[in-house]
C-alpha cells in the first residue's frame, strides 16, 4: 500500500452514529438501524472528503484482551456486562446496538470493504500494526483519543477525530497535539498511562495530572527518563511527584506494555482498495431491503464507484 490508507475505528464510529441518529430510524420490522445507516453515513461523508485509495474497517475481535487485564486487572473492568471462561468478556452495549453489529458486518462484506479484527487483540491494535506497515500516508478515523500515540508528521500519519459526526473533524497532526498535550505522538501514550484514564480503567499516578505530566515530559523526555530522574536526587523533581512516581512503580512498569497499541498483530491477507462495486450485488440488495437501508447506501455506494 503507498496510497492514502484511511483506518476506521468501527466500534467508535458505531457507537457515535447509535448515538448521533434516533432510534425512530428503524428497518421495515421495525428493528432500530440508526447504527447501520449512521455509520454508512459516516464511510459516505469521509471517502467523499478525503478520497482514500485504500480503506479497512477494523475490529474488536477481543475489546479487553485477556493479556492486558493480566497485567491491570482494572483494566475495562467497569465495561463488563457478563464474564466467559476462556473466551472475551462480554462488554455493556445498549440492548438496541447489539442486534445491528452482525448487520453492519454483512452490509461491510457485501459492500467490499476490507473488515479486519484479530482474536485476542482490539481494533486499536490492529489499526497500529496497519499504520506500522504502510507504505503511505495514513488516516485514522477515530472518537479515542488513544491513538493519538501513532501521529507522525514525517510518516504522515494524522488522526482524524470526530467533533461533531464526522462533518466537523479535528485533524490532529503533531501541531496540534503540541498545542493541546504539550507532547508529540510517540509522547502522547506516556501522558496517557501517567495521567491515567477511568474510562479504561488505568489509575494513573496519584497526584499527576495531564498538565504535570506534560511538564515531566518535556523535562526528562520519556517514561524512562522520568523515572531516571526518581533516582537521582540531583533530578528537579519534587518530593511529592518523587515519592508518588516512585509508589507507583509496580503499576509504572507494565503500564506501557497496555497502554500502546500492539505493532506487531497477525493480519490476515486482505485487498484493502477502495472498492468500486459491490463485492455481492445480490446479498447486498437483500440486506438493503430487509434493513431499509434505502438512501444510506446508495449515497455510499455512488461515492464508491465515482
């Protein structure tokens, strides 16, 4: 791949078109499919504007890998609706968006877009290992400011982060990320697991925020560094941030292994071009009548074929 490669993070494009389109949208049955149609909204608007050659939907095959929770049992823990032995945990999704997930996959492989997701692995891993790949520019379409971590200028790799659906996009460079972080992309994830984030269930370090964080940053470069500084008494620290990173240690020295995005995830082979036409003419015209999906994908599919 050397052309613009656009990534989607399905599971958060998902969840804000469920959310940013009403429930009264619903198929012939009466079925909700304000997901289905928002997010092929959302693939319209965004091949529309910024004309990738190359497109792949990914997955969370696994949205709380069992080797991340081995080294933070917190881990997503608040997200669980049901545990299974052996297998992913199932996560708390409204009762109304869990029917529509198995649709938007069908609709996706009929349409031919390339749907990428890797047992034991998120999307947001699956997404790095791409980017780490490409040959080309990158966008990454994502409401997670996690993957904040894998901009890069000189790769021309960006961030494409909704505001408001996805016809208002914050397009974060390093720029823009010095500005509102005071770190770069390769900085951001040290910010991330220092400041912590209870959404995922990271409890940071006591006492350090995003903005002293930051400052930490730019003052001794990287995780490593701060914690060099610990150490050494001669280090402009204060006794409370020394004593508090230093009591942090035990959660410090596996934070990262959980909080960057995996580079190296097995991904199948897959054509990851901008399809044209549909992949399954006859299945998709069926998911279109039994879903009602009408305008949604056929705006979709004559931005696709132009």
């Amino acid at each position: 791949m050397t052309g613009r490669l656009m990534l989607l993070d399905t599971a958060s494009l998902y969840f804000r078109a469920y959310f940013g389109v009403p429930d009264s949208v619903k198929a012939p049955d009466g079925t909700p499919v304000n997901a289905v149609r928002g997010l092929l909204d959302f693939i319209d608007r965004l091949v529309k504007d910024h004309r990738p050659e190359h497109l792949v939907a990914c997955m969370d095959a696994d949205w709380r890998p069992q080797w991340r929770v081995d080294l933070i049992p917190t881990y997503k823990a608040h997200r669980v609706a049901e545990e299974h032995e052996g297998a992913p945990d199932r996560e708390e999704v409204p009762d109304t968006l869990s029917p529509q997930v198995p649709v938007i996959e069908e609709v996706l492989d009929a349409v031919g877009i390339a749907r990428v997701g890797v047992a034991g692995y998120e999307a947001d891993d699956v997404i790095g290992t791409f980017t780490a790949r490409a040959g080309g520019p990158v966008d990454i379409v994502t409401g997670d400011r996690d993957l904040y971590q894998l901009v890069d200028d000189e790769r021309g790799i960006r961030v494409l982060y909704p505001l408001k659906g996805v016809g208002t996009l914050q397009l974060t460079d390093e720029a823009v990320l010095r500005e509102k972080y005071g770190v770069d992309g390769r900085g951001y994830a040290d910010l991330a697991l220092l400041r912590g984030d209870p959404s995922d269930g990271l409890p940071g370090v006591a006492g350090i925020g995003e903005k002293t964080a930051a400052k930490l940053l730019a003052e001794f470069g990287d995780l490593a560094g701060i914690m060099a500084a610990v150490d050494d008494p001669r280090a402009r620290l204060t006794p409370s941030q020394r004593k508090r990173l230093a009591e942090a240690r035990p959660y410090l020295a596996v934070a990262p292994e959980v909080v960057r995005v995996a580079v190296d995830v097995p991904l199948p082979d897959v054509g990851t071009a901008l399809p044209r036409v549909p992949r399954d003419p006859a299945a998709l015209e069926a998911l279109a009548e039994r879903w009602g999906l009408g305008g949604s994908l056929q705006r979709l599919l004559t931005t696709l074929a132009r």
